[in-house]
C-alpha cells in the first residue's frame, strides 16, 4: 500500500528497501556527520557544457575562467579513482537522472519541466525545442543535451519567429549551459536520512536541481522508500549545499552566506526538529557576503573528530545563532558572539579542537590558496581527506598535523571556484 506522506506542505519521496529488510534497516541515505568512512557518492563528470562558457557569459554562469575540459575530465577522473580505490561507490548524476526516466510519461514531464525553468519562450520555439529533446536517441543523451546547452543550429528548422526570438537573435543558445553542475554539492545536500533539495540563488544553477529532483521521485534505487525533504526547491528563500555541514549526530553548522539566507535556515530546522531527527541544534554561522566566502564549506571543512581547515579571517569572533527544539515544539534562538574553536567545543563536547589555517601564516599563501578551495576539504574518512594539488602550504600543514592527505591534480577543476567537497555528494557514510 503507498501512502503519501507530507511534513510542512512538502510531499515526502519514496525509496524502495530491499527485500526482506525493515525500513529502519536499509536506507537509501544516511550521511549523519562530514568524516564517516564514506560508501557512495554522486559526482558529475565534467562534459561540453565547459565547452559551452564563452567570456561574455563568464559572470552570468558564475564562473571566473574558463576551465580547459580535456584536462578538467582526466583531474575529475583521478578524483573518482582516488575513491573507488578506497572501496567507495562512484555513481554519476548524468546516469542516474537517465535511469529515471522509466516511461514516457515521466519523460514528457521532465522535458516539460526543463523548458519552463529554462525560460524558452514562444509556442513554436518551445515545441521545436520539446520535438528536439524527445527525438534523441537515448535518455543519457537526452540529459546531456540538456547540461551541455541547447544551441539553435542544432534545431531542426529553427527561425526566429516572435518577438523574443528576434530581440534574442545574437544569443547562440535556447538555453545557457549548466557549466557548475560537477558542484553535485550545491543543488541537493543529504542530511541525515533525508534531502535538502534547494533553491539556489542565481537562476542559472536552479536548473541544477531538476535532476536531482526527477532522481529522488522516480529512480529505481530511491523511488519507493520515504526520503524526507528538509527543503524544497520551491520553497521561496535561497540556501545552497556548500553551507550545509553535519558536524555530528546531534549539530549541523550552517553558514548565511553570499547564498544562502537566514529564513531557509529558519525553515530547514522546523522540518528537521518535526521529524524527530537525532539533530538537536543547527548553528547559523555568519560569514562574509562575498565571492571568496562564497559557501561555509569554501572557509571551513572537518577534518577528523577534531581537527579542522579554515580560512584565517573567520578564526576570530563570529556571530554564531544557536536553534534548538523547545519543550513547547517551538524553535529556540540564542546569539552569540564567538571565536570559532569555542563554538566548535562547546557543540561536539570536546576540551580542544584544531584549527589548521589555509596557507598556515603566511597571508599571502592564505589568500591566494583560499582562492583554489585549500580549505575545501572531502573526508573519506576520520583523518583521511582529499584534496587539491595546488594548495602545497596548506597539504603539508595537514599532513604535519597528522591527516592522510590524497592528493589530485588541479589546474583547470579549481577554476570553477570549488574543491573536493564541492564536487561532491555523500550518499552514504557510515556512523561514527
């Protein structure tokens, strides 16, 4: 029997157990802190959208250069070979959002929905580039179609016929590229056992969360099971994933941020605390509103159980609101003004917490490795991390700390302003 289920107005989406198994014994999500031993992963290869970033869209497309894609593929490779080496299952958007088109009218719905978000105007454009997208051969081509760009010459019999169409007539594309889709991180964050699929602040990324979207609803691996949603992509104010962290079982940290606001928050932990999660505090994290501190996760990432990378400019006294679940149901809010290692004591219990600077002293190394992501950091495991090559200062402080660095190649990956954690989202991990 299916029963819909709902928490806040947002609809849950179900995910099947495997046979023989209870609901509690098999999920489909469990990533309850940022260093358990991690068993899956979803990344995204880079493909042509890269190709697809000119100059005068760099800003639009919220990139600052342009990657060189033959060499974005083999550092994006290493990265994925580094985890499954480490035993880690390596699942990739573009397969998974084909696979969950299982009939043609879930196909038809997701066309639709693309076009709509995609802002394609004009019933003749839209039903050329529908007839486009339907017509080709596969659904993963079909999906990569839809990440790459649309161009015009590619459209069977394409003019411009309407107002818009003219007005547009220079612009090569019906739809802009998805160039910042290998930031899996960003569009949908698992949270304990349950999403926050998210609206994201500019336009050009909220096509993103489409295909995790259409994933969560009707991929064979997650359709038939109950994944609560702790945020919708519908919902009104901006968070992104980079500013969700999971610092234990029982704390989130979340940083408002250039992108993500303090209502999403707000919203995000009356859904978790109505669930009867195990998180019994969220910390609204203040952090600068600007480019280099563009999520939490760009100044600050775990390390180990107390051991953690940041940016020097947030190690002093931050504007930090504790939210906690009242007796009466209600949210609880305290403001604090606190350094960093206090906050992070007083919420895992811990005496004392390392704080390893990116570039160490050295400002000029810290500003400059700050800018590729040195405190960017994935755990694959207590004290055991990914990261980039180009952060030299900052690996070698990691290591002399007593954290097993895996290092990948960076030159053209860390352009698009993200490191390892950025590009990835945890499925799994096991507790610890």
């Amino acid at each position: 029997m299916m029963i819909n289920i709902f928490i806040f107005g947002q609809e849950f989406y179900k995910i099947r157990c495997f046979k023989g198994e209870k609901m509690s014994s098999k999920r489909a999500i469990n990533v309850y802190s940022e260093i358990g031993k991690l068993r899956s992963v979803l990344l995204h290869r880079p493909g042509r959208e890269i190709e697809n970033l000119t100059p005068d869209a760099l800003d639009r497309l919220l990139f600052d250069d342009i990657p060189f894609l033959d060499i974005a593929t083999y550092e994006h490779d290493a990265f994925a070979k580094i985890l499954i080496d480490n035993g880690i299952e390596v699942l990739y958007l573009e397969d998974l959002a084909a696979e969950a088109i299982t009939d043609k009218k879930i196909k038809n719905e997701f066309v639709d929905e693309f076009i709509k978000e995609a802002n394609i105007h004009g019933n003749i454009r839209k039903k050329l580039v529908k007839d486009f997208l339907m017509n080709i051969d596969t659904n993963k081509n079909m999906v990569l179609n839809m990440m790459e760009g649309i161009k015009k010459v590619n459209i069977p019999n394409y003019s411009e016929t309407s107002l818009s169409d003219m007005v547009e007539a220079s612009n090569p594309f019906i739809s802009d590229a998805l160039p910042n889709l290998y930031f899996t991180r960003d569009p949908a964050a698992n949270i304990g056992h349950g999403v926050s699929l998210n609206r994201m602040r500019n336009e050009t990324r909220q096509r993103e969360t489409i295909f995790a979207k259409y994933i969560l609803k009707y991929h064979p691996r997650f359709k038939d099971a109950e994944i609560p949603l702790w945020y919708n992509r519908d919902d009104t104010s901006v968070i992104e994933g980079g500013d969700e962290l999971i610092l234990s079982k029982e704390v989130l940290a979340i940083g408002i941020s250039e992108r993500t606001d303090a209502p999403s928050i707000e919203k995000l932990a009356e859904r978790i605390f109505a669930n009867n999660e195990s998180f019994k505090k969220i910390l609204a994290l203040q952090i600068p509103n600007k480019r280099a501190f563009m999520h939490l996760d760009t100044v600050f990432t775990m390390l180990d159980y107390d051991k953690f990378t940041i940016h020097p400019e947030i190690e002093g006294p931050l504007t930090v609101y504790s939210l906690t679940k009242s007796k009466e149901n209600d949210i609880k809010i305290k403001k604090e003004s606190l350094e960093l290692d206090k906050i992070l004591e007083e919420a895992l219990g811990l005496d004392k917490v390392t704080l390893i600077r990116c570039g160490g002293n050295d400002p000029i190394a810290g500003a400059r490795e700050q800018w590729s992501d040195g405190a960017n950091t994935l755990a694959i495991a207590p004290g055991e991390v990914i990261v980039y090559s180009r952060n030299k200062v900052t690996n070698r402080l990691l290591e002399d700390n007593g954290i097993k660095v895996h290092v990948i190649p960076s030159s053209e990956l860390s352009r698009g302003r993200g490191g390892p954690r950025c590009m990835s989202m945890p499925l799994w991990r096991d507790d610890i």
